[in-house]
C-alpha cells in the first residue's frame, strides 16, 4: 500500500538526520526545558511517558525531574494479543522488562496500575508529526487507541526535521493537543477525536 510505503520512506529519513545529528544533546536540552516551562507540565500531578530508545529523545532527564517535583511517573506495558496498552506506576529500581519491540516495561499488577482517568499528561512518543498534531509512531497504534478516549492533556516533543507539512493520516489516528519543539511549541486548542481534515495549529514562540 502506498501509505505504508510513505510512511517508510519517513521513519527511515527521520532516522538518517538523527543518527547523522552532532549537536544531539543541546536539542534534546531545549526540547526538555521548553516542556518543563510548559503550563501544561507544570500543572500535571501524574505524568506517562514511555522509557526511551536508542533513536527517541532521551526521557531519562524528563523521568528524574518528575520525580524531583513530586509528580507520580506512569510507563506504558503493550498487550499484543489484545493491541491494548496500560499504565503503571514508576519508581526507581523498579524491574523493567525488554518486551514489545524491547522496548523497556513494567512488570504489571493490579497494585500498580494507573487508571486513565488519574493521568494528567501523557508524553506521546512519535517520528514525525504534521503541524495538526497527527504523528507517524512505531506501527502498534497503542497510542491512538488510547487517547480515543483520554480526557487529559497529551505533548509529543519534536526537533524541527521531525516536522511535516503533511502525512498519512488515517480515520483512526488520533492527534495530539500539543507538539513541542526546540523552536517554538504549536497548540492545537481544539481538535475532534477523529480525522476530518479540518484541524490546525496555532504557533506560539515564547
């Protein structure tokens, strides 16, 4: 399908600039600074974000600042055989597992698992992203699935070459309200769970 085939040719030309980038870690910086600035973050009690991969913006630092303020940490496990994704609660020395895709996942139980209706924000990881706040991810559609129904607010952060004018976008894809980038941070205040083509960004450079 030529779709897929588009979003190939993306993820593998996202892929080539981050490998190929020297000043990797001052962007990471910005990235992280612009979103611990962010309203957003600074009113959120309980953050989910994904434990990052080799090519992904570092969450390490992003984990550890959370910590330090106070904010409950929720990782995601991915259930491959039902395509659904939870979160857990996150400490340090708790064990993780290299499970779906290796990436890194809690070992789940009922004793920490975090309702959706408890998570304030969730960092939406993603290769490139339209300025309508769609994004091309890894392939599993955990995290569309998920916000389908999820009522708080939702941030990818993003590098400049990580922005297009436009990708694929199919009818289950579901935007995210907010992309930071090491430029500026684009909102987009109001936007339908479900793609009609009609959604846009404001850009706000701070």
């Amino acid at each position: 399908m030529q779709e897929t085939k588009e979003k190939q040719l993306i993820r593998a030309d996202v892929f080539k600039t981050w490998q190929q980038m020297n000043d990797r870690s001052s962007v990471e910086r910005r990235l992280q600074n612009r979103l611990f600035r962010s309203y957003e973050w600074k009113q959120s009690h309980t953050v989910a974000i994904t434990i990052s991969t080799t090519l992904e913006w570092d969450t390490e630092e992003i984990i550890r600042r959370a910590w330090k303020e106070g904010k409950r940490v929720a990782i995601p496990k991915c259930f491959p055989v039902t395509k659904e994704m939870c979160f857990y609660h996150y400490e340090s020395g708790d064990t993780l597992l290299p499970l779906w895709k290796d990436m890194l996942e809690p070992i789940s139980n009922a004793e920490s698992f975090i309702n959706k209706s408890d998570i304030d924000l969730i960092i939406v990881p993603g290769i490139a992203f339209d300025k309508s706040g769609y994004r091309i991810g890894y392939g599993g559609g955990y995290y569309d699935r998920y916000l389908q129904s999820f009522r708080g607010k939702s941030i990818s952060i993003a590098a400049g070459f990580q922005l297009y004018s436009s990708i694929p976008v199919q009818p289950h894809d579901i935007p995210v309200d907010i992309i930071i980038t090491d430029v500026c941070k684009l909102y987009q205040p109001i936007h339908k769970k479900t793609w009609e083509g009609n959604t846009s960004y404001i850009e706000d450079k701070e």
